[in-house]
C-alpha cells in the first residue's frame, strides 16, 4: 500500500471489486427479513465472481435502517469463517470510509477476499427520517425542526441566496436520473417518467425541497466483493479495480457550517486524484451519494468540476444525463433506482466499468469516481486498468 | 393553559443553565474564557480549545436569518396543525448559529438577512423557549 504524499490510499491496482450482488428487485420484501435479503444478495454476488462461502476470509456488515443485523449472527447464516469481521454502523455517510477500510484490509495483506454485507427493510419496518427521539441534548424537536432533508432544505435555500441562483435549475437532477431509471429494470420509478411540470407540481417535504429531489425509501440488500488484485484475473468478471479513496471528516449536520463543505470535498478531491492520477476531467460517470438533490451541487464545485456557485448551470442541458459529458448516477439513484444507502449505486459503477449496463452503458467507461455525502466526505475512484 | 402537545427540549447537565436563563427571559450562552470563543448546544468543555473554563454570558439577542426551510410534511402531532409552519436557522451576533422559530411574521415575509431579536415564549410552567421575531 503506498500512500500518496497528500495521504490519499492510492491502491496501486492492488485490490479490486470483483463480484456483486443485490436482492432479486427492490422495493417491498415481505418475503423475508433482512438477513434473509442478505443471503439472497450473497448468492449473487458469489454467483457473480465464483468464489465460494470458504474463500471469504473477510467479512463487513453495515447494518441498514431497518431491522438491525449482527455481524456474528451474519457469518452464521452466509456460512463464512473469516479471519476478520466487523460490523459496520451508521448508514450512508460512512459508505465511502467503509470501501476505504476494506480495500486496506486486503493491501495490507490481511484478507484475500472480504465481503461487504449490506440489508436494509426500511420499507416494511416503516423507518422514518424525521420526528424521531434525536437524542439526550435535542433542542430542536422543540421547534418542530427534524429530519436530515429539511436540513438540506436550509442548507440550499442559503445556497440559492448567497450565488443569486434559481431554485428550479434543480429539477435537471430528478428528470435527468429518472430518465435513466426507465432503462433499468431494478429501478422502483421505472415506470414512472418526471417532466418538468410534474416536478414543480409535486408537494414541498421541507421547502424549497419537493418530494422528487428526495431518495426513496425501500427494501434491498447489496453485496460486494474485494479481493486481491493478482487473483482477480483468473476469477468470472473482468476485475474492477479501486484506484483511490480519501475522506475527510470534522464536518458535522445541523451546525450549518459555511461554504457548503467546499473546504472538505476540495481536500478529498486533492487527495483522490492525486493518488489515482486523474482529473475531474478523466471521469466517465460520477456515482453520488444523492440523498438529496442538492447535495450533487457541492460535490460538482469542491471536487473541481465547476467553478464555486455555477453547479446549478453546469448540471443543465443534459449535461448529467446519459449521453451528456458526465452522466451521474446513470442506475437512477437513490432518488429513482433504490434507497440502500451508497450500495447500489457502487454495484451501477462497478457494471458500467464492466460494461455490463446495457441500454444505459456510458460507451468505453473506463474511470468512475464515487462522491459521499459530508460529514465524512469521501470518494474513491474506480478503472478497468 | 391547554395542554402543550409539541415536543420540549430535552435538558442536561450541560444544557440546565442555558434553560434557566430562558426560564428568567435570558439569553445566554457558554463562552470560554481561555480562548474567549462562544459556543453552542452546551458542552462540557470548549471544543476550541478543551478548556473548561466557561462563563454563560448573555447575548444581545440581536441576530439576523442565516437560512430557513418550511416544514410541509408532519413529523410531530403537536405541529400538525401549524403546517405548513417556517424553522429558521439565525446567525446570532455574538457567532452562533441555532435553529429557532419565528414570531410576529407570516412566512411568506421571512427573507434571509432579516434581522430578528430574541424573544421568550413560556410554553409550560417549567419550559421557556427562545424565538425570534423581525427587528
Ligand atoms: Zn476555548
């Protein structure tokens, strides 16, 4: 493992993701429970690369929304023995650390083969973001003041104020992934196309946020496999190699910090790209971490590809679509695909690196970058060679 | 006084005071003397410089809107009634920001930049809440 002198994990093409899998479809599983999902997805994604339950010697299990599910209790029903199990908390914002620690725990030599285990039945538990207990020192339940999305809400409103912008060049963000949503099969809005007046004529949750510039929430389990690089060649799929990944933390939700986590992302950019040795530019498809829609515009300005305050332009004209000069999240997203918290959309990257995409294939992906919400901003990036 | 439906604060060790000084229409908050630095929600120690040396000082209560959103859908049964109902984020003078409702304004009049004062609103014999309203 070699770190880059700005302290990004440049892998060197020693790790590689080499198989993935999913639950059957997404959405509602009233069929089984969440560990059940997670066997589901794990056949797959053993199916998918050919390794066996004998040859995971690592196992991470990040535990959903839903119903909570135990590391231990996780190896039992995959039937694995690893050398290293961990769980792996806290949803979303730690998806891009979580690849981090996986690809070191097979650069540094530890594992040969580690399997990131993630189930979530957010749906059929009816999780809600919003209205809960938020822990011994809230405050602001208190003014009616809850969940992540209407902190988004300020967070853009702010935005829109301070770079004179306009609010419904937003919209790009919803059409452009449920466009690319209707050429996938998996996607839960496949079937429901978003023009720009559906879009406005949509219900604010907390405005200026309608509800199409939210993420879904729904059932679905995701497994991916790293292995060692040397050995990815002889297994079923080309290998995808993890080029780089960085994060940066200190950042912290509803202390509304300026900038728009600019000075975070813009760390990790200069990181991530100095350790992989490519530039915004060198992007084929960038896969984000879209909670909420908003979000794509502080990534697209502190990972450098706009200038500070013109995201909003930069997204319009098709520009993010398929077919345009950097498609994002070509699956449909969290906001038009599935809601399982950063997994999914790394399967859609790993297939468009595959080329295995089909009617949404960006041509000749060979360089994607990943880019995870703050606080714990993160990215890491992912190429066929 | 009707029953009070909406949630209230939770208080701790760290937060009693700031409570209290509601309680008695202050506004007050931890500032370190070591490093001279305000902070807010309570904490123990500074997280500027882990001092524990604090002093609640009180604030001038001037501010002005840094942001605000308009919650439409209904988390709380307490708020159902006031949906859609404004949550404002206001940038206080001494530094702090801190999310807050507004009073005395209709929400279609809250801009950005407004600036607001302090006011306190004895929601239940034991809880004050500060809120603001337009200067
Ligand atoms: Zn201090």
């Amino acid at each position: 493992m070699v770190q880059a002198d700005d302290r990004a994990i440049a892998f060197k093409n020693q790790v590689a993701v080499v198989g993935i899998g999913t639950t059957n479809h997404y959405g509602t599983y009233n069929e089984m429970g969440a560990y059940g999902m997670a066997q589901e997805a794990f056949k797959n994604a053993l199916d998918d690369c050919g390794l066996t339950q004998d040859d995971i010697d690592g196992l991470i299990v990040g535990t959903g929304t839903g119903e909570p599910t135990a590391y231990d209790d996780m190896a039992r029903i995959l039937g694995v023995h690893p050398r290293v199990a961990y769980p792996y908390s806290n949803g979303g914002r730690l998806f891009g650390p979580s690849v981090m620690l996986m690809a070191s725990l097979v650069a540094s030599g530890q594992c040969d083969n580690v399997a990131f285990v993630y189930t979530n039945n957010a749906r059929t538990t009816r999780v809600k973001f919003g209205g809960q207990d938020e822990g011994a020192s809230a405050i602001h339940p208190a003014y009616g003041f809850t969940s992540p999305g209407a902190n988004a809400a300020i967070e853009f409103r702010r935005y829109l104020h301070e770079f004179n912008q306009d609010r419904e060049k937003l919209a790009a963000i919803a059409i452009g992934q449920r466009k690319s949503a209707a050429l996938n099969d998996m996607a839960i809005f496949r079937d429901r196309p978003l023009t720009f007046e559906d879009y406005v004529n949509a219900r604010y949750i907390a405005e200026p946020l309608r509800l199409n510039d939210y993420c879904i929430i729904n059932d679905g389990a995701i497994v991916f496999i790293l292995s060692r690089a040397d050995r990815a060649k002889s297994l079923k799929k080309p290998p995808v190699y993890i080029r780089a990944a960085s994060q940066q933390g200190g950042w912290s939700i509803y202390h509304w910090q300026d900038g728009f986590e600019y000075e975070p992302y813009s760390r990790v950019a200069k990181r991530v790209y100095g350790a992989a040795d490519v530039t915004p530019k060198d992007v084929d498809a960038l896969f984000w971490y879209d909670a909420f829609a908003p979000f794509l515009l502080y990534y697209l300005e502190g990972f450098g590809f706009c200038g500070r305050g013109e995201a909003l332009d930069f997204i319009q004209g098709g520009r993010i679509e398929l077919g345009g000069e950097l498609p994002v999240n070509t699956s449909g997203g969290h906001l038009s695909e599935t809601y399982l918290q950063g997994r999914a959309i790394m399967v859609e990257a790993v297939r468009q690196i595959r080329g295995e995409c089909g009617p949404r294939q960006v041509p000749n992906a060979q360089i994607v970058q990943f880019i995870g919400t703050a606080p714990n901003a993160s990215s890491f990036i992912l190429s066929k060679d | 006084m009707p029953d009070y439906t909406k949630p209230l604060p939770v208080i701790t060790q760290d937060s009693e005071p700031y409570w209290s000084a509601a309680k008695a229409h202050e506004f007050r908050m931890q500032r370190c003397t070591d490093c001279g630095k305000f902070r807010f929600p309570p904490t123990h120690a500074c997280w500027y410089c882990l001092s524990t040396n604090t002093e609640w000082a009180e604030l001038s209560g001037r501010g002005t809107v840094w942001s605000f959103t308009v919650m439409h859908q209904p988390y709380y049964k307490g708020f159902t009634d006031e949906l859609p109902y404004a949550v404002l984020v206001v940038e206080l003078e001494e530094g702090p920001r801190i999310a807050s409702n507004i009073v005395d304004c209709k929400r279609e009049d809250i801009r950005i930049g407004m600036p607001v004062q302090v006011v306190f609103d004895d929601v239940t014999p034991e809880v004050t809440l500060p809120k603001f309203r337009p200067v």
